[in-house]
C-alpha cells in the first residue's frame, strides 16, 4: 500500500511538474542532452587523435554531416565557398553548355545544349560528373560546380562522367572527357510550324527574356495560322520562376491558382495565381514533359493539368521544386537551407521525397523513350535548328577527302535513318482527333 501511495505522489508530481514548465523547455533540454555527444566527440578528437587537429575543422565537419541528413539542396558553406557563390564572375566567361543538379548527392546533367562544347562530346541527360579535374564532386556544391566548369574562353577542363547502362543489371561505364570552354549563347525558345494548324514551341530554359521570346514566339505561329499548340519542356531544367508564372497567364484567368509554396512557418506561404484576361485562354494546348522536366517547367505544367487547361503528355518529370534560403552565420559561414516547397494549386507536392514514390508531374498519358532514341532525337534536333552549315566557319571549305590508292573523292557517310518522335507525334494526333470530334454533330 505504501509503494502504490509513493507511486501516486510521484506520479502526481510529474504531472504538476509537466503543467508548470513549458513543453518546449523540455525539449530544449532534451535537445542539449543529444549535442552534449557531439561536444563529447569532438573532445575526445581533440585530446586523442594520433595528430593534432584544429577545432574549427571539425565544427565545419560536424556541421556540413548535420545538413548532410537533409536533402540535396541544403548545404553548409565555409567562409570561403560562401564568398565565391556571393561573387560574381567579372568579364566574360566560357563553359561547356550543361545544366546539372545534384542527385543523390551526384552533379547529374539535366540537359546539354544544343550547339555547344557537351553536346558536341556526347554528354547526355542522366549522365553524373563524378569529377571535375580530377577532383569528386561526390556532394559538391551547385555552385562550387559551376565556378569550376566556368572559365576563360579556350581553355580546357577535364571533367569524368559516369553512364547508366542501357539494360538493367550491368555496370555503368565511365568516361574522361576534356572539354573547350566556349561563350555559351543558347536561344531560350525555339518555334516553328508542324502542319497548316498546329505550332511548336519548345522552351529551353525559363532564363531571361523567355517571357518576351515566348510572346514573339507565339504571335508569329498565331499570324501563319496556328489553332492549337504543342509546348515542349523535355529537358528543361528550369530557371526563374515568375517567367513560368508568367507564361502560365498567357493561358490562365479569372484568378486561378498556378503555384503556391509551403513550409513549416506562416510566412512561407505564398500563393501566385493568374490576373486580368489571358490572351490564348482558348488555345487548344498539349505540353510534353519528360524526366529530365524540372523546376519551373514542372510548375507550369502542373498548374496546366490542375485547371484542365492542357494535356501533359510524356514522363513523369524530375521532381524539383523547392526554396532554398542563404542564411549567413557570424564567422562569415552560411547555411543554405530549404525553408519550403512548391504545390500545384490541386495540392500536391512537386519535390520528389526521400522513397522517388511521390512528386513530380505525372503526364495524363505516359509516353516512354528509350535512351538511345532520345539520344537520336536529341542530335535531330541540333541539326533542325542548327544545320551544318551554320556552324561553318566564315570563309572555311571543308576538303573533299579522296581514296588513297586510288584518288576518287570519297562519298560523305550516310546521314543516320531518322527516328519517330512519337511524344510529339502523340501530340500532333490528340490535336487533329480534338479538331475532327468538335465537328461531329451526333444525332443529325
């Protein structure tokens, strides 16, 4: 009877003890408890380590292992990295023509350019830069990357790739690649008639201008008699977000949500919805997405599918999309941490979690491409918009190349066999299909 009134007393005890101070208290408490390990660590370092080692380095160590149990996009930087993403590269720069993010923890192109020094060597989408100089970039900074592949016009980095192989279960392959910087000049947007009726537009990246380029774009397919659209974001990473805002109120009106970003704090929400009368808001719409569709092109195809506004056809997209914030630190160190993440207005979440199974855009109907006919499709591509003779230089004749034994000039090779497109033709056939069903009159 005495252990069960003691019991009680104690028991009492804690719940007046549990009122009276705050939870968060507890907490706070609970929390300087776990970092007590992380003191206890380093001191153990610090007075054991068969060499003597500076403190600092192992607080930056320890900070830079906390942010690695985040995400992708999250990063510690020193003092020193944190002043070369503040400063900008003076003059003019080259580079080699990709964009990458980063995916488990690898630098992953998302798309080369067209025209460029890495298309030109044959880096595909999907490919990793597992170094850069010889250096890993195994949780390299977007940033740090991108100063390292930037440089002088004409000169040379040695970047490694790694492959994924083409069937499942082999190893991927590896790859050392030198590469000349040049002054990268991509067109943001690219247009042109398919038939009488139906227009093209593919965005490249959402980067300055596209909005203006967009306007032009579609004006032009309007005056030779466009009726529908295709809009293609196959391999667009991405860029500034009110460029996709912006072209979505060209389709969208009435108020109607495009985006909205949500953390765990009231004020990062933040809502961005169409205004006034959108020009093309009947214009018949199929966008085209594919794995490698990331970021801005996945909020404007997602705000298409959410209002009903467009069919999505293709793959399912890459799954970015979230805010990052700079926060700089006292000792001149900075955190960039993710603060919220964007929702297509019915809600959903485009960041890709942890597990791949949620986020990104799923197309209304799926279309898959192998790996070697995207390739093909891709360098059919570089050639429609830039043909050979384009790229020739002024005043340069390419020589006739002749048989040695016997001089006959030597035929040039065969041009590969083109491949179908069937994402866009997928397309084209919805349109006509749409276009002949609205003439049907059942019942007459």
């Amino acid at each position: 009877m005495k252990n069960i009134k003691k019991l009680f007393l104690v028991t009492a005890a804690a719940l007046v003890i549990g009122a009276v101070l705050p939870y968060a208290d507890y907490a706070m408490d609970k929390t300087y408890g776990q970092l007590k390990v992380l003191v206890d660590v380093m001191e153990l370092i610090r007075e054991n380590y068969v060499e003597p080692i500076d403190t600092q380095k192992l607080i930056y160590g320890a900070a830079r292992g906390m942010v690695d149990q985040l995400d992708d996009f999250s990063q510690f930087m020193d003092p020193d990295l944190y002043q070369l993403v503040k400063s900008d590269t003076e003059g003019e720069f080259g580079g080699v023509g990709i964009t990458v993010e980063p995916v488990d923890g690898w630098l992953t192109v998302v798309t080369p350019m067209p025209g460029t020094p890495a298309f030109a060597a044959g880096i595909m989408p999907g490919d990793k830069i597992i170094k850069i100089e010889g250096a890993s970039t195994k949780n390299m900074l977007i940033d740090e990357a991108i100063k390292k592949l930037r440089g002088k016009p004409g000169t040379r980095v040695k970047i490694t790739i790694a492959r994924e192989p083409a069937k499942k279960g082999d190893d991927w392959t590896t790859q050392d690649i030198e590469l000349t910087r040049e002054v990268i000049k991509a067109e943001n947007v690219k247009w042109r008639m398919l038939d009488d009726k139906i227009g093209y537009i593919k965005i490249v990246e959402f980067s300055g201008h596209v909005t203006e380029n967009f306007r032009k774009a579609i004006d032009d397919l309007h005056s030779q008699g466009m009726q529908a659209l295709v809009l293609d974001l196959r391999y667009n990473p991405g860029g500034l977000l009110t460029s996709a805002v912006d072209i979505s109120k060209l389709f969208l009106n009435d108020d109607k949500m495009i985006v909205y970003t949500k953390g765990r704090k009231p004020e990062n929400y933040q809502e961005f919805r169409a205004d006034g009368k959108a020009p093309y808001e009947t214009l018949p719409l199929v966008v085209l997405i594919n794995r490698y569709s990331a970021s801005a092109s996945e909020i404007l195809s997602g705000a298409m599918q959410d209002d009903k506004r467009a069919v999505i056809i293709g793959e399912r997209s890459f799954g970015k999309a979230s805010v990052q914030q700079i926060i700089p630190l006292s000792d001149g160190s900075a955190l960039r941490l993710t603060i919220a993440k964007y929702y297509t207005p019915s809600g959903r979440s485009i960041q890709r979690d942890e597990s791949g199974e949620h986020g990104g855009i799923t197309p209304d109907i799926t279309v898959k491409v192998p790996s070697d006919v995207e390739k093909k499709l891709l360098q059919q591509d570089e050639e429609l918009y830039y043909p050979p003779a384009k790229k020739e230089r002024k005043g340069e004749t390419p020589p006739v190349k002749t048989n040695e034994k016997f001089g006959a000039p030597v035929p040039p090779p065969a041009k590969p066999e083109k491949v179908r497109d069937e994402v866009l033709d997928r397309a084209v056939e919805l349109l006509k299909a749409r276009d002949i069903l609205a003439n049907l009159k059942p019942g007459k």
